[in-house]
C-alpha cells in the first residue's frame, strides 16, 4: 500500500484550519451538499425568527434597535458566506438571498406584531401623561408614557409623533408582551404585509435550495464555481478528488 508523500501531508492543514477549510470546501457528495443545504436554512429560519420578535417586542426604537441593525447585517452576511463557499450558488443568488434576508428580518417585525394584534391584541383608552424625547445613534423619537382611562398605566412607553399631554388616545396592547404596546386600533390590520415577508421568506428558501442545486451542477461538470473560480490554488483537494465528478451520493 504507497504511502502519502511527506510533502503532501505536510500541506495538509490540522487543527482549526482543517475544520475550516472542510466547511468552505465541503465533502464532494451529493449527501454532504444537502446537508450544507439544511444547515443553512436552519440557520436562515432561526436568525430571522429571533429578530422578527426582537423587532416586534423593541418597536423600532431604543437600544435594541441599534445594536439590532448591526446584529442584522452580520447573521445576512453569514448566509451570504454559506450560500457563496458552502452551496457554491452564483453571485445572482447569494445577492438575491442576502437582500431577502434582510427584507424577511426587517419588515419580519412589521408583520409578527401585526399578527398578533390581530390574532390577540386588547385595545383601551387613555390619556398622555408624560412626553420624554429620546435620541440613539440611529434615530429620535418621542416616547409617551399613556394612563389608562381605568387606572393604571400602559407597561411599556409607546413611540409616538406629535403627542401633546392630556391627549386621548387608542391604544393596542399584547397581554402575553410578545408585541410592543401601539397607539390606535390594530385589531383589524391588514394581512398583506404578513403575506408579503411570507412569501419573502419562501422565495428566500427557494434561492438557498436553488444555490444548492447551482453547486451541484458545478461540481457534477467539474467546474469551478463562482468561490472557486478566483482561488484554484485553495481547492487542489477538491478538484483531484475522484469523487468530485461523480453522482455518488
């Protein structure tokens, strides 16, 4: 049995490296591609759930929605990466799937309350007792702390424009506190935005799927791909495999 040339398993990376270079160049099976492709919309579903209720729960405003922004773009930026050096996609696709994800996780927080206010929402009448005007790095807004006309106070303080105290006014609160208390009547809100992130959120499925299916091919046909094609020299392993080419699952 020949044995492995010292240079050649010199070259061979350990440790951390090895588990990272596995992950960007991935077994060359049909199994190992699904697999990728599973992981990464697990990952997909989970970010984007959390920072729909986080959006919902922080309305948009305070610290949540700052350090929210930058936690965004990071998680879309990791699926960019998966889509690219994991499923191999094309450049077409891994742009179209990050700019969906930040659809789904953005206006995700829109359509999550919008949900529950119509699924569960309680709305009561107050009056303005106190205006604080806040500022964050990402914007100002006003804050109206809302009395209730039957005693007590709303729990959270509600965003609000042009407020003025001792204003009447409507307000619509969740009672599990999943989503933020609003001014006005949401009980009857419109499907469509829901429907809208959605059907965001399937065509971003069918991309990711799309992208696997797009690495497939190349390695079927023993093509580079758009990660591979400017790095040959990171994937001599890959390309000399006798299984690269091969419909072995």
């Amino acid at each position: 049995m020949a044995s492995t040339p010292p240079s050649e398993e010199a070259a061979r990376p350990t440790g951390f490296a090895r588990v990272w270079e596995a992950g960007r160049i991935g077994s060359p099976t049909r199994g190992a591609a699904w697999a990728r492709c599973a992981v990464t919309l697990l990952v997909t579903l989970v970010a984007t759930a959390a920072m729909a209720a986080g959006w919902a729960h922080a309305t948009y405003a305070g610290a949540f929605a700052v350090v929210g922004v930058a936690v965004v773009v990071v998680v879309a930026s990791v699926t960019l990466m998966l889509m690219l050096y994991w499923l191999h996609g094309s450049m077409g696709q891994v742009l179209s799937g990050f700019l969906l994800l930040l659809f789904c996780m953005f206006a995700g927080g829109f359509a999550v309350a919008n949900a529950v206010y119509a699924a569960r929402g309680e709305v009561s009448h107050g009056t303005i007792a106190e205006v604080t005007h806040r500022t964050t790095l990402r914007t100002s807004w006003d804050a109206c702390r809302v009395r209730l006309d039957g005693g007590g106070y709303v729990g959270r303080e509600i965003r609000c424009g042009r407020p003025s105290v001792g204003e009447h006014v409507t307000v619509t609160q969740d009672p599990t506190g999943l989503a933020a208390p609003a001014l006005g009547d949401r009980t009857h809100g419109s499907p469509v935005l829901p429907g809208v992130v959605g059907t965001a959120f399937l065509l971003l499925v069918f991309t990711i799927v799309r992208a696997t299916v797009s690495g497939e091919r190349h390695r079927l046909a023993g093509t580079p791909s758009p990660a591979q094609g400017p790095n040959p020299g990171y994937y001599p392993r890959r390309l000399a495999s006798p299984d690269y080419g091969s419909r072995a699952s």
